[in-house]
C-alpha cells in the first residue's frame, strides 16, 4: 500500500508538472522557447552550451571561449557547480557519445529548457511532499500544498528569465527537513546534507536561505510542535558548520570570484516601505492564493502550531515583500532586488495544507468573520493599485473567496476544495506564462531567430571558421558580437573578446574602465566589449580579425585590412598581431603611469611591461605625448557652453573642436574627457564624436559604471564633432593626443624569440629560447588568483602584468615554463572539504549510537 503511494506521489507530480508547463509546451513544440529574450538568450543558454562543452571535455576549470579567458568557477553563481545540472549534463553527454542526440549547441539547450523544468519541477514536488508529511501533514494535503508552492508563478518566472535561480525551490524544503530532524529527532544528516547541496550549488540563493534559517530556528523556538522538543543549539550550529565545510571546495572559491568581482555600490535612497507590490492582486513575482488569505484570518487555525508557524513566517515575508531595504537585504545590500518571494510560496504553501486538516474544526461564526476580514484586505488592495487588470483580479478574487466560504461550510467538499485548488493553480501558471510570452518578450525567443543573422547564424559560423582555420584557435581571437550579445563568441565557438556575466575578473574590468579607459561602445556593468577600436591593444591582446556586416564597417582600427568576405559579412585582419609570448627587459611602473595619457600606457605596454612596482624600479622613462588642446578651438553647436557646462537646446547638439597643426605622420587621435549628464532621470543617450558611437546610461540606472572619463579613438581630422541629444551636461577636462605608430611597427618589426605553446585544458606549457636574455614573459592571459607558474620545475610568482594580465620572470637561454589553473584556494578548500565530510559521518555515527 505504501509502495503505491510512493508510485502514485511520482506519477501525479510528474503529470502536474507536465500539466503546469502546458502553454511552454504548446509554444516549445511551435519553435518558441522558454526562454528570456535578454539574459535567458544572452546568459543562460551561452553558459549552458559552455560549461557542458567544457565538462564533456573534461576540462573544468578554465576556458578561452570565456571573455579573454577565465576560470569557470566564475561562473558558480550560474551552472559551473550547479548539484542539478550536473545530472543534466551527465545524461547528455550519455547521449551525445551514443549519438542520439547531436552533439549540443545552443539551440539544443534552449529547446532542452521546457523539458528539464519540468523534471525539476517534478522533482520540487515529491521532495516537498515528503518535508509536509514529515511535519505531520497527510498526504493529500502535502501534496497539494507542493503543487501550490512549486507549480507559482515565480518558478516559471526564474525558469524563463534566469533559469538556474529555480534550483533554489529544490534546496529550500531541504532546510526546512533538515531543521525539523534536529529539533523532532536530534539527528543532524538532514540539516548538514540541505546545507552542504545549497552552499555548493549556488552561494547567492545559500546566503537567502540562511537569513531564512535563522528566521526559521527562532520561529521554531517560540513555537514548539513537539513537547520533547530543546533548542539544540549546539546541534544546530554543529550541523552548519559541517554542511558549509563539506560545501568549501565550491563554496570558497566561487565566493572568492563574487569578491573579486567589481560592481558600483548602489548609492540611491532605498525606502523602508513601498505599497507598489501588490502580492494580493497578483504582480510579476509573486500571487497569493486566495484560500490563504482567507485562513490567515481563521483564529481557531492557530491552535494548530504547524499551521500558525507557517503563517506567522509568511506573514513576516509578505511584510518583506513591501519593504525594498528588505529586498536590498536579500540582495547582499546591494540595490533591492525581490527574488526571496518563493519563501513565501513555501510558507503560504505549508499554511493551507495545515489549515484543511483543521477544516473538520471550523466553526460558521470563524469562517464569516475571516469572510470579511478577507474581503477587506482585496478592497483595499485595489484602492491602492486601481487598474483594469486589479479589477479583474479583484473579482476573481472575491468569486473565489465565495466559493470557499461555501464549500468549507459542506462537509464533504474537501476533495472538491483540492480539486479547485489545483485547476486555479493551473489556470494562473499557464496565464502567466501566455503574459511572459506575450508581453514579456519571450515570442521572439524562436528557432526562427536563434537561427539568424540576429544570434547564430550559417553564414556568421562558417566565414568565422574559414577565417581562423590557420590560427591556433586558443591564442587567436576575433572581435565580433551581435546587437549587444557580448556572450556571442560562446554561442558561435570561436574566442573572442566580450562576456557578459555577473561575476567578471574585476582586472578586466578595471582595464577597461579607468586603467586604459576602453569604450565599449555601450555603457553597462557586468560586461566588456571590444577594444575601442584601439590598433596597440588589439596587437598586444592577439585581436586578429574583426568582423563586420557589410556596409556598416567604421572606424576600422589601424593595420586592419580586408581578409575573407561572404554574402553580408566582411572580416579584415590586423597586419601587426604581436606573438602569444613577448619578452621584455624593459619594465614600467604603473603607478609612475598613473596620471600620464592613456596613449603612452599603451606606447608601454608594446615597449617592455607595465608592473605593479615602485617608480624607482622602472627601467626605463617613457616620453610623454604631447596634449593638442593647447592649438585647439572649442565652439558650441545648437547650445552653449560655458565654464565646462553643454546646454543643448535643439534635438542634437555638442561641441565641434578645430585641431590646430597636426603632427606629422599622425594617423588617428585620442581624445579624453570627462562627460555626466545633469540630469538623474535622463535616459541612456547616445554619443557621437565623429565616426565613433557609442552610449552613456542614465545616471538612475543600476547598471551604470560609474566611470564618467572617457577615451576614444578617431582617425585623424582637424574638426572633432562631439553630439549629444537635448539636454544640459558637464563636459570638460579635455585631452588630445596624436598617434602615429611608430611604436607598434617597431615591435612588429623587431626579431621575434621563438616559442612553442601547447594549451591543455588548464594548462599551458612554453618552451622559449631566451637568447636575449630578457627578464620577463608577459602573456595576453587575464590575471587572477590560482594560476601557478614553474620555470625550469622551479615555482616562480605570477605577477599582475600590463595592468590585467600574466607576467613571468624567466632567466637567459632555455626556459620550460609550466601554467596550471585551478580555482583559488583549490586544494584547501578540498582539503575542508574532505575533513569535514569524514568529521559529518563520524558525528552522525556516533549520534546515532547515542539514541
């Protein structure tokens, strides 16, 4: 009998989660799919595609594919330790090499996503299922209650804009078991398991649970649902300790990533309160069901501690859920972001299940009074948000309280009740799916677009791959993205030069934003782009091709020329590529740089190698370029412009700059300045300075910068034409320099040493021929902790060179240099790992021996 509730309880999750996903399905199975056209296409399949083909390889900390190059534990806030789709991955790659499957690209996980929710969601079901009859809850009611909480809107929400954040509705049950084994039965091997999957898996949604916890374990505290219940604080914290200690291996390196990471600090005004949420009325994270509002207001029901416990939680996050400095909590105190709401979903979740048990203890008098309450609660939930949709929100939501006020009055209408509640459920899950799809951009994510020119093009691919055949693919890269999808090199396969990730190398970024202050052409955090269309950076970074569609080529950087063309692409390639492996006795101190042109930085980097050393330690002294402001005229178009303050007062304006004598053999100009937008409430707005475009972010948005000193790239003309739409802008600290190259040509020119390179997953090895006797390698690699270097079987230091990449000192003649990456604090973190998982089973051993 009990096997067949156990097959039953599988069965009938797996069939509502089929039935809950049946407007994804329809659309899947019509070329659509569940999938953000944003960061669900830009991040969540890239990754994916990425980490999957990194594993499958077996490689598993580092890839070239990612940016310039990067550790893939970076990635552990998306899906390089995530616990469930290791499952995933394995079982795709069981039918990849069978060859049932072809081999996965990214159309394959976009398409796949519809289908592994809902295995997650089945997932979510039984596991949540099984936490409710642990705390007594019988199983009918448990089961329902899981519906309620997985199948809500929020999990199709995640699922669809940033899938890997649904994972968390897996480990959440988990904690909650995992504290109720302590306190009902001291046994910790819940508790340690639910702690450890959570902190590996995903550090963010770990550090949400753990607020929860804590509110949870003192909840538990003032509500016993046991008489033979303690606090067993020393229980608790013992299990937590070991849960994070076997998660460390993960956890610590992946958190070291987040830190290491660079974001603004998020300075605006965050209110205690904002009634702009409206959880009764429906709104984009989250939907209470009505029954819930209505038992909150049943008082014999708190009898009943399973149910008041959860009630009195979920009433506090309902608190949380108008409160933004509360959501900025759950977001590390960072700008408020409300992804906590499926705590919520749980503990309505748990209420309801509670509270139809204790339906046969319901009195008239009771249910017409929470009747009232409940209807008061919804009026004034549309008075405060009075919109069409509320009305009709509003409605529904009174039929249905009438409906079960009429319904807990009869005696055998529990089974109907059930019943009401799951088809509801279903009717709002698949309605918000058709509102994701139909007003949340997700009709374009289709095979039709992920197919075109817009994203994954046949003709993009196949010239790409025609145009790097000869290169060695791991040290070559090209410049190329599509319409803002800095992530397209992962999805394409080739290495290039953007991401877009959360969590980026905070060197990169700093190489970016003020160390060489390259425009990306876009404003935003979280991503890098390009190289400014700057000529010494692409030579030094390996940038060979740029990519083009035909008829939109500007600004092409000096010593690009064209190279292989198709139908409506071009690709030029640089003439002046530096080797893999430079070598260098001249060294420059970074902080002696500090305050010069960004143009000599490069002249200096191409010359020797910029180091993090004292000024006396520069071996060489750098001329300073001569500014060209001093011979030029500044005169306002369609505004004024005084004492560094634009005034712009047709649709566009700016200022035009006549450049004096130009030096000899000039070929293109840096120009540098400091621009901010007056305005807090402006939009993003373009910005022009001759053939350069580019973007600026309005000073409200959160994925500013910050950084407001610009640098960019132009060919050489005696007029500049600086434009900016309407609007009043300080603009000043202007800086103008000639380059000529004459630099670059040199190093092109000069004799290189030889060097064989062989890259291995995260390993590269060197053999260089030093016969010049130079005292540093500096290799186009990103910068960041876990690299370790051995020349000739001797540990040499990894240095920070050239600002954000790899340099290594060497000795004359023969050098053999060995490179290993592997996430930092690796093989401590393992070592945690590995004492704490043996310390768990001796722990839970002896526990068990004790009872």
């Amino acid at each position: 009998m009990m096997k067949n509730k156990h097959v039953l309880l599988i069965f009938s999750s797996i069939i509502l989660s089929i039935l809950a996903h049946a407007f994804f399905l329809y659309q899947t199975a019509n070329g659509s799919f569940m999938a953000g056209p944003h960061d669900g296409l830009s991040q969540m399949i890239p990754f994916r595609k990425m980490v999957y083909d990194q594993f499958s390889k077996g490689n598993f900390f580092y890839s070239f594919h990612y940016g310039l190059g990067g550790g893939t534990y970076q990635l552990a806030y998306y899906y390089a330790n995530n616990i469930f789709y290791f499952f995933v991955f394995g079982f795709v790659f069981i039918l990849d090499k069978l060859s049932i499957i072809s081999t996965p690209d990214a159309l394959f996980w976009a398409n796949a996503t519809i289908y592994i929710s809902i295995i997650r969601l089945s997932l979510i079901f039984i596991i949540t299922t099984y936490v409710f009859r642990y705390m007594k809850i019988r199983m009918p009611y448990a089961f329902v209650a899981a519906f309620l909480y997985g199948g809500s809107i929020m999990y199709f929400r995640h699922v669809t804009y940033w899938e890997f954040f649904s994972d968390a509705f897996l480990w959440l049950p988990l904690f909650v078991l995992g504290i109720e084994k302590v306190f009902r039965e001291q046994k910790p091997t819940a508790l340690i398991t639910a702690v450890a999957l959570s902190m590996f898996d995903n550090f963010y949604f770990a550090y949400i649970h753990f607020i929860f916890m804590g509110i949870y374990i003192v909840f538990r505290w003032l509500i016993p649902l046991d008489v033979h219940e303690k606090k067993q604080v020393k229980l608790l914290a013992g299990s937590i300790l070991l849960g994070a200690g076997i998660s460390s291996v993960s956890f610590i390196p992946a958190v070291y990533g987040f830190l290491h990471n660079f974001r603004p600090a998020f300075k605006d005004h965050i209110p205690i309160f904002d009634a702009g949420q409206n959880a009764f009325l429906g709104d984009k994270t989250i939907w209470l069901p009505v029954v819930f509002v209505l038992f909150l207001f049943i008082f014999s029901f708190y009898k009943n501690h399973t149910f008041k416990l959860f009630a009195w939680i979920g009433s506090l996050f309902i608190l949380f859920h108008f409160s933004p400095i509360m959501a900025s909590v759950f977001n590390g105190f960072s700008a408020p972001q409300f992804r906590f709401e499926y705590i919520i979903n749980f503990c309505a979740s748990g209420a309801i299940a509670a509270g139809l048990q204790e339906r046969s203890k319901l009195s008239g008098a009771s249910l017409k009074k929470a009747f009232i309450a409940a209807f008061i609660v919804y009026c004034t939930a549309l008075i405060i948000h009075p919109t069409g949709l509320k009305v009709a929100s509003l409605i529904g939501s009174l039929v249905l309280l009438a409906v079960y006020f009429f319904l807990f009055k009869k005696k055998k209408s529990i089974v109907l009740i059930m019943g009401i509640l799951i088809v509801i459920n279903l009717i709002v899950t698949n309605a918000f799916q058709y509102g994701l799809y139909k007003y949340g951009g997700v009709q374009s994510s289709t095979k039709a677009y992920m197919t075109s020119e817009h994203y994954n093009s046949d003709e993009q691919r196949k010239l790409i791959q025609r145009a790097m055949k000869q290169d060695n693919s791991d040290t070559t890269r090209m410049d190329w993205i599509i319409e803002n999808r800095n992530n397209t090199p992962i999805v394409e396969d080739f290495n290039g030069i953007s991401a877009y990730s959360s969590i980026l190398n905070k060197n990169i970024l700093f190489f970016y934003y003020k160390d060489l202050k390259i425009d990306m052409k876009r404003e935003s955090v979280s991503r890098y782009n390009s190289l400014g269309d700057r000529a010494n950076l692409y030579s030094l970074l390996r940038g060979k091709y740029i990519m083009y569609e035909k008829g939109k080529a500007r600004n092409i950087p000096y010593g690009f020329k064209p190279y292989v063309k198709s139908r409506h692409y071009v690709i030029y390639r640089n003439e002046n590529v530096l080797p893999f492996v430079r070598t260098t006795s001249t060294i420059y101190s970074s902080a002696k740089l500090k305050h010069d042109p960004v143009i000599d930085r490069e002249h200096a980097m191409l010359k020797g190698v910029v180091l993090n050393v004292p000024g006396n330690q520069q071996t060489d002294k750098l001329g300073k370029s001569k500014d060209l402001m001093q011979q030029t005229k500044i005169q306002p178009v369609s505004g004024t412009y005084q004492h560094g303050q634009l005034h712009v007062d047709q649709k566009t304006g700016g200022l035009d700059m006549t450049v004096g004598k130009m030096p000899p053999g000039a070929k293109d100009l840096y120009l540098s300045f400091y621009l901010k937008n007056n305005s807090k409430t402006a939009p993003l707005f373009p910005l022009s300075i001759n053939e350069f475009k580019t973007s600026r972010k309005s000073r409200s948005s959160i994925y500013r910068t910050t950084f407001d000193h610009i640098t960019v790239r132009i060919q050489v003309n005696q007029t500049i034409k600086i434009r900016v739409p309407k609007g009043s802008y300080t603009l000043n600290d202007f800086h103008l320099y000639s380059e000529g190259y004459q630099t670059l040509k040199n190093q092109t020119e000069m004799k290189k040493q030889k060097a064989n390179v062989d890259i291995e997953k995260n390993h590269i090895n060197v053999n260089l021929q030093n016969n010049r006797g130079d005292s540093y390698m500096v290799l186009p690699i990103p910068y960041e902790k876990g690299w370790t270097a051995h020349v000739n079987g001797k540990k040499q230091n990894v240095q920070k060179a050239n600002y954000a990449f790899i340099g290594i000192p060497i000795k004359p003649g023969q050098n053999h240099v060995e490179l290993t990456y592997y996430p930092p604090y690796f093989e401590l973190s393992l070592a945690i790992s590995g004492l704490s998982l043996l310390l768990a089973v001796w722990w839970i051993r002896r526990k068990g021996k004790l009872h």
